[in-house]
C-alpha cells in the first residue's frame, strides 16, 4: 500500500509541476498580435494590386482548346518516330536535363568546398557564398536569353543554362552536407595514422555520398521541368514546338505535347522517389 502511496503522490507532484510551468508560461499574446497584424497588412497590401477583370474571350478560347486537345490529343504525333514528334522532343529534353544536372552537380563541388565556413577561412568562404548567391539570383530564362546570344538557339543553349543554375542550388544544398560531417570520424582516422587522400576517401566521401546523390537527382527533376520551359526562348527541348502548336492553334497536336510530358514527369518523379527513399535508408 504505501509504495501505491507514494506512486500516487509522485503522478500528483508532476501533474503541480505541470500545471504550475504552464501557469508560469512567457505571456507572448502582444508579439502574437503584432505577427498577426503585419500579416494581415501585406496581404491587403499585395491584393491591392490585384485587378481580376475576368477571363477575356481569347483566354477562354485557349483555355477550351488546350482541353479539346487533352482528350482529343494527335496519336501519330503522340507516337511518331521523327524529330518533330513527341518521343524524340522528350527524350532530347531528358538529354538536356541528365546533361545540365551532371555537369552542374561536378562543378558545384569545388564552389561547396570553398564556401564551407568548417573548411576555408571564413573571407574566403563568405567571398564563394556571395558568387553563388549572384548565380541563384538571376533565373534560368535570363541565363538562357544571355547564352543563347552566345551558343545561338538549340540544346547547347539549354545544356549551360541548366548547368549553371545547378550551381547555384545544388552548391547550397552541399554545403549544408559539408558543415554536417561528422569530425570525430576525421580525428579517429587522423589518430590512426592515415594520409589526407584516406581521411577523405574513407571519412568524408562516405558521409556525403548519399547526400550529394539524394540533391542531384532532386535538381534533375526540377531540370526536367525548367527544360521544357528554357525551349520556349529556344533553347532546346520540347518547350519550342508546344509554344508554336499553341499560338498557331493547333490543340489536338498541343494535347500530344502535354500528354508526353505528364506521363515523363510520372515516371521521373516514382523512380527518383523509389532511389531517395533507399539512399535516406542507407541503402545504396
């Protein structure tokens, strides 16, 4: 009976020590307020540049079109062999981003390395942050109307443009993964004995591995997407023929175009999902 006792009297000071650091909780009710206040007042202030005047006539007309052509899509497009068809357009639009992604995934390793505050000095770091700050600013239909002056209009273009906006992201994304290792890892091979070329090739590359991997196939989805957008200035892909179907409205051809596209997504998107998830599990 008493150790019931005393079991009921400790379940009865926590419920007082409970029920006494709530009572005795910060009382932020005002900064609550003032959070809520501004929200409130960019949101009126953004809506107020908001005119919805309707759907225009032409709007309208796109709009049922673009349907018409979804359900009523050109099959021999949709499955013809040449280069004006769907297929090949993918599977160049694929070719830009696997190529966009890899190059701008090796290259960002060196700007990683030199913009981690755990590795460089810390003005040498700052400096390579800043650079890829400029790089992520600017977007990649910029980039690409700057290129294609450059490279002239065709895959090329879509090729650098893609790279150097991975840059931008996927360096941010690795730094991340640098200044997370674990140093005890590098200490314990540095005790043993072991030359730099060991330390990194059994302590570093084996923590950012599936990391580094997990972030490029990350950017290879969301480049899989921006390539379809880069052909609309022309820089390769499938973007360029669906904006012409589109202004010379051609929907069942348009429908093609946006059917090929969706089911290239769905597939992407399950098998970068499927090797994440076994890279989060360790499983590579």
């Amino acid at each position: 009976m008493s150790e019931k006792l005393k079991k009921i009297e400790q379940s009865l000071d926590e419920k007082l020590t409970a029920a006494e650091m709530y009572a005795s909780r910060p009382r932020k009710w005002l900064l609550y307020l003032i959070v809520v206040l501004i929200i409130v007042s960019l949101v009126t202030w953004s809506a107020s540049d908001v005119n919805f005047t309707g759907v225009t006539t032409v709007g309208s007309e796109v709009a049922k079109g673009v349907f018409y052509g979804i359900f009523n899509p050109d099959m021999k497009l949709l499955f013809g062999t040449t280069e004006t068809d769907v297929p090949y357009l993918l599977l160049q639009t694929i070719a830009i981003a696997v190529l966009g992604t890899l190059f701008g995934g090796i290259l960002a390793i060196p700007f990683a390395f030199l913009a981690a505050e755990n590795i460089m000095p810390k003005p040498v770091a700052y400096l390579f942050r800043i650079l890829i700050l400029l790089i992520r600013t600017i977007p990649s239909l910029v980039w690409a109307l700057m290129w294609i002056r450059v490279t002239g209009p065709g895959a090329q273009c879509g090729v650098i443009t893609q790279s150097v906006c991975s840059i931008g992201m996927i360096s941010k994304m690795y730094i991340t993964a640098i200044e997370n290792l674990d140093t005890k890892i590098l200490e314990s091979l540095d005790a043993m004995g072991c030359t730099p070329f060991q330390k990194i090739r059994y302590g570093v590359i084996p923590q950012l591995t599936a990391s580094f991997i997990s972030t490029m196939i990350y950017r290879f989805d969301i480049n899989l997407k921006d390539a379809t957008t880069l052909g609309i200035v022309g820089a390769g892909g499938i973007g360029a023929s669906l904006v012409q179907c589109l202004n010379s409205r051609r929907w069942a051809m348009v429908g093609s175009f946006i059917w090929g596209l969706m089911v290239l997504v769905m597939i992407i998107e399950l098998i970068s999902t499927k090797i994440r998830k076994k890279l989060a599990h360790g499983e590579y």
